[in-house]
C-alpha cells in the first residue's frame, strides 16, 4: 500500500476521532454554560446544544475533507509522521479556534442577560405613601411673625 493513503487515512481516523471527542466533551460540559446563558430553560438549551453540535460536526468534518488532499507524495516514515502532523495540528488549531469563537458569542448573549437583570429591580418599591398637594420644592410655611 502506499504510503500516502496509509496517512490518508491515519488523517481521516484521527481527525475524525478528535472532532468527536470534542463535540461530546463541550456538548456534556457546556450544558450547564447554555442553560445560565438561557435563563435556566432546560429544554432550550438542550435544543441549542444539539444544534451547536450538529453545526460544530458539519463545519470541522468538511474542513477534514476539504484538507485531506496532500500536494506531496509521502515516501517514507518520515514523510508520513510529517505529513499527519502538519494536517492534525491545523485540525486541532481549527477546533479550538471554533470553541473560542463559540464560547466568545455565548458569553456576550450571558453578559447581556446580566446587564438586564441587574438593571430590573428584583422587587417592586413597597410603602410608597402618597405626596401631599403641597409643592416638594418649598420649604414648611412661615409661622406667625414673632413666634
């Protein structure tokens, strides 16, 4: 066999098995992250989980395919080990670029949530009593001259 299909599909294998690694590990930790950023909706932030998964596995698996075409041909052990770290490395810089990414505007959505909790009043004013007709601005009347 030669040796540039054999690092075909050791790329293929690895980089596959890497993409579903960390989807599952993101998918399973960042459950909790979805559910504060949604308000503790449950079942939104299981749908927007499994959405962000599904797009994370079409992006990060075409680019694996769109990358496995090498312009040189891999001759020796060498060659292969070169070859497969060159395309595994880009693998994983663009896995962890789309994490970042991911994490970045999911943290803007929850900064946001934040900012507008924070500015709505946990409990409405209590024990208001009302203003007298008499003007707020003015001082109490003068008595009596002399008093």
């Amino acid at each position: 066999m030669d040796l540039t299909v054999v690092a075909y599909v050791s790329y293929l294998l690895i980089s596959v098995a890497l993409t579903v690694w960390v989807a599952r590990t993101l998918s399973r930790n960042g459950r909790v992250f979805l559910a504060d950023v949604l308000k503790g909706n449950e079942k939104l932030a299981d749908a927007v989980n499994h959405l962000l998964v599904v797009g994370f596995y079409l992006v990060n698996l075409g680019f694996v395919a769109l990358y496995l075409r090498s312009s040189e041909a891999v001759t020796d052990a060498r060659g292969l080990l070169e070859a497969l770290s060159v395309k595994i490395g880009v693998v994983l810089l663009v896995l962890g670029v789309m994490h970042l990414g991911n994490v970045y505007v999911l943290n803007k959505i929850r900064r946001r949530g934040v900012m507008e909790r924070e500015q709505t009043p946990p409990v409405g004013p209590q024990g208001w009593t009302r203003q007298s007709s008499a003007d707020p601005w003015k001082g109490p009347a003068a008595g009596p001259a002399g008093a």
